[in-house]
C-alpha cells in the first residue's frame, strides 16, 4: 500500500522592522464619515500592504484634511451621542455630533478611527500616525503625502 506524503507547509510571513512608512493625505470633505475612518484606519494599520502582520504596527502615517466638512446620514447629527466621563461621581457628559463638531471640529473623525483600532499598546502607537486638521491646511508638506483614495 502506497502512502502519500503530506505535503510540507509553508512558513507563514512575519514582517521584519524597519518598515518603510508612507505619508497619505485624505481629503473627507463630503464623505460619509464611517466609510472613510474604516479606510483610514486600515491604512493605518498596514492592511493595506501584502506584508500585513497583526502584532506588528506596519501601518503608514495619514494626515486627514476637512475634517469640519465630514458627513453623517439620516439623523445622526441629532441622535448620536458621544460621552465622556470626569472620573468623579455623576460626572458623566453627553453631546450630540453637532455639538461635538462645534466644539472640537475633528473629534468626530479622530474618534470614529479610534473605534476601529486594536486597544492597547499597540493601538495607541497606531493611533499617533493620524493627524487630522479641520481646514484644507496642514503642516506635513515636506513629507510630501500622496492622495489616499477614500
């Protein structure tokens, strides 16, 4: 009786430091805000490259434009609420995403991209290559960003 060999498998890729990191610009001037943090996170991340390894930050830096011009559909600029808490009794805050958006213009993309992160050590270290600015100007122009297709 003739046994077959198993064949042998291939060794899974582990990406290796030092990753070469990417500048993007992502311009969300009119884009839903959901669809663009879940493109701006996976960017981010390193998903977007054939090297992808999940415990390792192999992500590009992603420099967010027009925050203040981002869209939310149906009703949730009245409805959804963001809360935040002081750490005293009672000290809990709740703000709708109007309010949030008058009082801090890029809260509402820095936190919908936060959501999407891994918690942790590795996701604040993630989280530190996003820059988002509220107007059209940004001070990254000499690490020259090409444009991130949302």
């Amino acid at each position: 009786m003739a046994t077959s060999a198993a064949p042998t498998p291939r060794p899974t890729f582990q990406a290796k430091e030092p990753f070469a990191r990417s500048w993007y610009v992502a311009d969300v001037s009119g884009k839903t805000l959901g669809r663009a943090a879940t493109r701006i996170a996976d960017v981010l991340r390193g998903k977007h490259r054939p090297t992808f390894t999940t415990h390792m930050d192999a992500g590009d830096f992603v420099v967010v434009i027009n925050a203040a011009k981002v869209r939310l559909t149906g009703k949730k600029w009245d409805d959804k609420k963001y809360y935040d808490h002081s750490l005293f009794p009672g000290g809990v805050r709740e703000q709708s995403a109007k309010q949030l958006m008058q009082r801090h213009p890029t809260d509402l993309v820095e936190r919908a991209v936060w959501g999407m992160l891994p918690k942790g050590p590795l996701g604040r270290r993630i989280y530190k290559k996003l820059k988002v600015y509220a107007g059209a100007e940004h001070p990254h122009i000499a690490q020259q960003p090409k444009p991130l297709a949302l």
